[in-house]
C-alpha cells in the first residue's frame, strides 16, 4: 500500500517567522488519521526566517533528526553541545530522560529543512547529540543511511529506535530500488523534484506512507532529492 500525502493537503502554521507543515498531527493541528506512520511520529517541513529560530526548550523521550535542505541550523543544547548544520547535512538528537535546545538560524537568508521525530525503543537513556556532513555525491543514485538505530555499520548518526533514514539524489529517468520488509512502516518525501514509487507519482514536499511492500522502485521523473524513513 502506498498513500500518497500530496502537499496541499498537510497541516500547517505560520507564525512570521516560521512557515511549517505538518505531515503528521502537531501543535495545533490534528487530524486522527495522521497521528504516526509506525514509531515515526513527526515530520515537520520548516522554513526558519534569517536570524530567527526555536528558543530554548525541553524534550524527553524522543530521538530527532534535522535534515537541513537549504541554509543552515545552529545548535545549542544544555549539555554543552552547539553546532552548526548545512543543507544536506544531518543532526540527530536523543532527548532522553531529558534535554532542553535551541535551534537558531543565524544564516543571513532563509533556512529550510525537515525535523522528524521518532519514538524510542524505551523511554529513558542519557540524552544525546550529533552532527555530520554527508558529502552529497556518495548519495547520487542510491540510498545512503544517515542516522540508524539498526545494525547498518558504516559511519552513521547513533539514533535509540527501530529506525534508519536514508537520503539519495537521482538525475531524472533514473531508477533504484529499495528492498523493504513489507511489515515495517516507510515514509518517503522528495524534498525536490519528482518520483513514481511502484508506478504512483509523488511530487515535491508530497508524502508518501508505504507499507505491505517488498520492493520499491523509485523513478525520477525530474532531478530529485529523497528522504525516506524505515521504521517499525
């Protein structure tokens, strides 16, 4: 089964300074039949206006990975971490018992990106954070795994769930494959451009919430960027 989520039909706010939709139910906005895709429970699309951003505040409970597509995220966080994360690179968090952020962006032009929340094998755990550059051609026409909770070896971000999430870019007319465990849950958006997965278009910033598949095939029917989350 595949539903496509078309864009246009997510949640959302604006708050002036923060232009976000929802994939999910979220803050203020609710729909009971997109309240979580298996362990994922959110998938926010954010632009962040320049020298604007989250102030500090908690989480608990809750791994959470940033994927930035345009600009840039500063970090700060009550462990003493801070950082700074670029378009195509990744940020994961593990809020654990609990932890208590800022995500700033202190770029001079807008950033966008999409923040999504797993839930955790457990509740508790010493919170964590990480960041890494991913350098984009490794991902130019297959998956690459960028934060895992599974035994996918390789140098990727540490996240505590019955979760991976994998980026690729495909040139239009190109084709891959996913081989997909047809009891998990799997949520795919292209953040550019434009796919057929097992012939169903999905379009920019669409979702697409996957299951009771054993194979994907994912065709670019233009230069594309995809996300895909693979959880239980």
């Amino acid at each position: 089964m595949i539903d496509v989520r078309q864009f246009g039909t997510l949640g959302g706010a604006d708050h002036g300074w923060l232009k976000a939709k929802h994939h999910f139910s979220f803050a203020d906005y609710s729909d009971p039949k997109r309240t979580s895709w298996g362990a994922l429970r959110v998938w926010n699309d954010d632009e962040i206006e320049a020298n604007t951003g989250f102030p500090p505040h908690p989480h608990a409970n809750m791994e959470i990975v940033t994927y930035v597509r345009k600009g840039a995220i500063t970090h700060k966080d009550s462990l003493g971490n801070m950082g700074r994360t670029e378009a195509g690179d990744v940020q994961a968090m593990s809020a654990g018992s609990g932890i208590r952020h800022a995500e700033y962006n202190l770029e001079p032009e807008s950033t966008t990106l999409f923040q999504i929340w797993i839930l955790p094998r457990e509740a508790g755990g010493e919170p964590s954070w990480g960041m890494k550059p991913f350098p984009k051609d490794d991902r130019a026409g297959q998956f690459v795994t960028l934060a895992s909770g599974l035994d996918d070896g390789g140098d990727v971000l540490p996240i505590r769930a019955d979760a991976r999430v994998l980026g690729a870019t495909l040139k239009s007319g190109q084709t891959i494959r996913y081989a997909a465990d047809d009891k998990r849950h799997l949520y795919l958006v292209p953040a550019l451009g434009a796919v057929e997965i097992n012939g169903q278009k999905v379009g920019a910033r669409d979702g697409a919430a996957i299951t009771g598949e054993k194979t994907l095939e994912i065709k670019a029917l233009q230069d594309s960027e995809l996300v895909l989350v693979d959880a239980a």
